[in-house]
C-alpha cells in the first residue's frame, strides 16, 4: 500500500487569524485617514458655522439699519432728483438766452426779420433785406462762428423790391 | 503527470496570491470615501461657499450702511437748502403762482397779454416721485422784440424755474407800428 506523504508543510491559516491580519495591516490605515478626515471636517465645520451665524446676525442688524434708513434714502433721492432737474433747467435757460443774445448782435441792421420760431434747440428765421449782400454776409458771418451745428440757408427768393430767405438754426454749441 | 496546481475557484487563487486583502482593502475604502468622506467633504465645501457668499453680502451692506452715514450727513448739512429747492421745483402744480409769475413778468416787459390758457393739469398734483411733471402753459402777446427778450431774461431769473418750450414772433401786420409783434409762446415748469 502506497501512502502519499507531503513534505511540504503547509501551515493551515484560519479565518480569524485572516481577520486579524487585515485589521492589522489594512483596515487600520482606512479607520486612520478616514479619521483623520473626519477630525479635519468637523473642526473645520464648527469654525465655519461659526463664523457663518456671526454673519447672518451682523447681515441681519445691517439689514435692519438699512430698513430703517429707507425713508432718508427716498428723501436724499427725491432731492437728488430735483437738484438734476434744476441742473437741466438752468442749462437749457442758459443756452437759449446765450443764442437770443448771439442772433441780436449778429443779425445786420439791413435784415428785416418777419418771423422768428425757436422750439428744442433750433431755430428758424425768416425776414427780407434790400441787399442781398447782407444775407451773404449774414450766413457766412453764422458759418464762420459755427456756433450752430446746422446752418441751412433756404427759400431765397427775389420780390419787386426785395429778397426774402429762410434761415434754419439747428444744435446750439457753447 | 504533471504536478500543476489546479485552482477551484477565484478564491484560492486571490488568497494564494494574497489579492484578497488588497480587493477588501478597496472595497472597504471606497465604502468610506463614499458613505462617509464625501458626504463629509461635500458639507464641509458647502459651508465654505455659503461663508463666502455671506462675506460679499456682509461687505455689500457695509458698503451700503457708509453710503447711507454719508447720505445722512449731507442731508444734514443740507437740510435748510431743501426749503431753497422746493422753491425752485415746487411739490404741487401751484397754478396760480405760474400765472401770476408770468402776468407780472409780461406787465413788467410792457408786453400786451393777448391769451393765456394751460391744458391737462391734474389740480391735486400727486406727483409720481420718480420724474418732475411737466405743466405747460401756452400764451399769446403782443410788443417789441427787445421787451421780449427781457420778458425770458425776466422769467429765467425767477425763483421758481421755468423754460420756454417753444415761442414764435411774428409781424402783426403791414399796417401796424414796426415794434409791434405778435407772441406765441410755450412755456413749461415742473412740480416734483
């Protein structure tokens, strides 16, 4: 009879020895870093939430302050509203004054006006002279001041003893 | 007969080559991650992003609470013009000051009021806050062309603002004197 022998020693390993061995040199550097981790969060998380209600609570008093200030803000534009206004005013009162002013001194003494319009920053003149000279003169004397964006010379027409011209003034410049 | 090892199943392979523990090692680690770190660090961002958000919005309110110190001084040191401004932009349509602004100033320039007529007014005069409300009054006179002049010169320099929306001269007539000319104007103020 024929026995078969193993010279091999095989050492027989069992489960909680398995166990041990993978608590010992695996699990225990999972529990370390996930620790670790953890450890990291949570003081992390208090320092933040801390810091997060000190926020909410200063956010909210300012809140407040701002709440309660409505009514000065409101006030403060109402009047910065009208000040603007008042700017616009005055601008617009200065610019027609200072273009009456420019076309009184400039219109040459040979020109009749019959109709003068003025509406939003324009101008329109009409009248006649005895000399149409005068009406050059007066156009150029206009185009070389260029105190007016648009200078337009129209209806020039000649009558029995005279010259009729239509003058439009357009966008005043300072 | 060869003397090869016969595996029975991936166990005994994985526990001969000792792949099992590093496979546990895995499984176990990304249970971890999953169920418990990311969860963590996923708060932990969250608060982070909230914190600063609240951050911008603490120093935004900062911001707004010195503009309003500032708002509040100068309101302040402004508050006896306020009377002045209301006086320039008046609170109400104040019809009756505009007409008699205007009946004065033509009086004064020798100029003849031919018509005067003002057109949708609302009386009471809630004004919206936001922008000045228009009044528009439309006039007709007649005089000189110098009298006129003065007449804006006049009512630019009232207290109460006024601009001329639009105006016409014109000749009367051949037969008329040559200073007499015929006056239409527009004239606007504003309540606020």
């Amino acid at each position: 009879m024929k026995k078969k022998i193993n010279l091999v020693y095989k050492p027989k390993i069992d489960f909680k020895e398995k166990f041990f061995y993978f608590v010992y040199y695996y699990l225990r550097y999972i529990l370390v870093i996930v620790q670790i981790i953890i450890i990291f969060v949570f003081f992390n998380k208090l320092r933040y939430d801390q810091e997060i209600i000190d926020l909410e609570e200063s956010i909210a008093q300012k809140n407040e302050i701002i709440t309660i200030s409505k009514p000065l803000i409101e006030q403060f534009l109402y009047y910065y509203r009208k000040i603007e206004a008042i700017e616009k005013i005055n601008k617009n009162q200065y610019a027609l004054e200072d273009q009456f002013q420019y076309l009184l001194n400039n219109i040459p003494k040979e020109i009749v006006l019959t109709n003068l319009v003025y509406e939003k920053d324009s101008f329109i003149l009409s009248g006649y002279s005895l000399d149409p000279e005068s009406i050059r003169l007066f156009y150029l004397k206009l185009k070389r001041d260029n105190r007016f964006k648009v200078i337009n010379l129209a209806n020039l027409k000649k009558n029995i003893n005279n010259y009729d011209f239509v003058v439009s003034l357009k966008t005043w410049q300072k | 007969m060869s003397r090869q090892f016969e595996p029975k199943n991936i166990f005994q392979i994985l526990l001969k080559k000792n792949y099992l523990y590093l496979i546990l090692f895995f499984l176990i680690s990304t249970f971890f991650i999953y169920f418990i770190i990311y969860p963590n660090l996923k708060q932990l961002i969250l608060a982070g992003r909230k914190l600063d958000e609240l951050r911008n919005i603490n120093k935004q309110s900062d911001l707004a609470i010195n503009k309003i110190i500032t708002i509040q001084s100068n309101i302040e040191r402004l508050r006896n013009d306020f009377n002045f401004l209301d006086k320039l932009i008046f609170k109400k349509p104040a019809i009756n000051n505009f007409l008699s602004d205007i009946e004065s100033s033509l009086l004064k320039n020798n100029l003849k009021l031919d018509k005067l007529f003002i057109n949708d007014v609302d009386l009471i005069g809630k004004s919206n806050q936001e922008a000045p409300t228009l009044v528009i009054l439309k006039g007709e006179a007649s005089g000189s062309f110098g009298d006129f002049y003065r007449f804006i010169q006049e009512i630019h320099r009232q207290t109460r603002l006024k601009e001329f929306e639009k105006f016409e001269i014109a000749k009367e007539n051949e037969s008329t004197e040559a200073s007499s000319l015929k006056i239409k104007f527009e004239l606007k103020t504003n309540y606020l």
